[in-house]
C-alpha cells in the first residue's frame, strides 16, 4: 500500500493502491474471489458505482491476511459507505478515528503488562532497573557476581535493584539465583514516567556515543518530505517496534540489547 492501513478513510482508496503496489498478476482477480464477486463486478467497487457487502468485505480481509484490528477496521470503512442515515455514519466515523487514533499509541499496539503504580516511579527512574530486569532472563547472569562484572555496577545498586524486582513480581530467587518470570513491559506515552523512562535511556546511549563501539548503531537524519509520506515512515518505524518484539519474544535469552526510537514530526 502506498500508505499505512489505518491513514485510509476510504475503502475503496485501500483497495486501489492494494492493486497498485502488488507485483502480483491476477491479484485483482484473486481479490474478487475472495469477496465472493465476478470481477466486473469488483470492478464496479473500484470505480465508485457500487459498495462491498459486509460479508464480501471480510472475505477481502482475509486474501489480504488482515489481523482482527485491521478487518475490523476494513469493515467499519466499508459499513461508513453503505451507511442509510447522517447519524449512522458520524457514528462509524467516530469508531474509525478511534481506530486511527489508537494505532499511534504503541501502548494500543503492544501486548503488555503495566507495571504496579507504587513501584513506577523507582523502576523507570534508572536505566539499569530495566537493565537488571532482563538480564535476570539470561542463564549465565542470574547471579549478582556475574551482574556486578557485566553491568558494572556497585554491590548496593545492584541490592536494591533486585529487592525491588523481586517485590514488584517481576523475577524470583531460587536458592543463590535470581530468574526473570514477567518479560512484556511498557510505559504508556501519557504518563510522566514515560518521559522519565525515555530521557534515562537516552542519557545513557549519549554516554555510550562517546565510545564509539563497534557493535553499536547510532543515526540521526532530518528529511523534508511530503506529509503523506511522513506517516508512512511514523508507521514504519511502528512496525518496527511491533516486529521487533515478536522476534524477542520467540527468541534464547543470550545477550543484552537496548534500542531507543525517537521520531519527531513536525520539527521544531
């Protein structure tokens, strides 16, 4: 698509560049069997003279491998057109940009546990809280000797640290070692701590900049580029971040990594 799912208010806009943007022959056929329809008839959809059923608009949502957000999302695009009354349809308005606005929440996105209010405030105001946190998942890390070498931190940092995990739920202790039991975590961009959690992170790669290491990506670039294409990277990065951790997810805890994503429009 030329542009991120969730930025169409037309369906049919959706359908056209889904077309366009396909190096496949016969997709457009495809998509007519999907919807259940003879293709001039698809073709009628395209060119505004007829409207997609509900059910022919799911069938679409399937040939186009659509989670349930986006298929909910379709449909809704769909529902809007075919609406018979002005009230209907700013009803189906409303939920679609509901709908867009909740897809620029990574929060709305993300499959994540809030941590307990009380221990916020402790927990995102250090890097190494979150630091310590994950290395408890690594095997050859999960005793405080092996923490101390590798994040280089002193005995009561670290002390704190873990009496704080512990107490939150997010690792126990068996016997002299210490595991991660609670991965999936994230602070909502409405809140303060989100803020603070980022700024911490950030002041510590400025830090690490200086060292200049070999493994590390550093990049910063300023563009100037259409607004439509400015969501398409917005929406970019935002899949990034979604595919990134499904691979984390499904992956051995082996090693360490932090990554930081800042995207600013407009700037100033």
């Amino acid at each position: 698509m030329a542009k991120h799912l969730f930025s169409y208010d037309n369906y049919r806009e959706l359908l056209i560049d889904s077309i366009a943007t396909r190096d496949e022959r016969g997709f457009k056929t495809r998509l007519a069997e999907a919807a259940g329809c003879q293709l001039s008839y698809f073709s009628q959809v395209l060119h505004g003279s007829v409207h997609l059923t509900e059910d022919q608009a799911y069938g679409v949502t399937i040939h186009l491998s659509l989670n349930e957000i986006e298929s909910e999302f379709f449909v809704l695009l769909v529902r809007m057109e075919r609406a018979g009354s002005k009230g209907l349809r700013n009803h189906l308005v409303a939920k679609i940009k509901q709908i867009q606005s909740d897809q620029k929440k990574l929060s709305k996105r993300l499959k994540t546990k809030k941590i307990a209010f009380e221990h916020q405030e402790q927990y995102y105001a250090a890097w190494y809280y979150s630091a310590i946190h994950m290395c408890l998942s690594i095997p050859e890390m999960q005793n405080k000797q092996s923490l101390l070498q590798y994040l280089l931190l002193d005995d009561d940092q670290l002390a704190k640290a873990i009496d704080l995990l512990l107490t939150m739920g997010l690792v126990e202790k068996s016997n002299k070692y210490f595991k991660t039991i609670e991965y999936n975590i994230h602070v909502p961009s409405n809140t303060p701590l989100h803020v603070s959690y980022n700024l911490v992170w950030r002041s510590f790669f400025s830090q690490r900049l200086q060292s200049n290491l070999e493994n590390d990506i550093h990049y910063t670039a300023v563009h100037s580029l259409s607004r439509s294409d400015s969501q398409v990277l917005r929406e970019m990065i935002m899949k990034f971040i979604e595919e990134s951790r499904e691979v984390v997810s499904l992956s051995d805890e082996e090693t360490l990594v932090a990554i930081t994503v800042d995207f600013c429009q407009p700037i100033p």
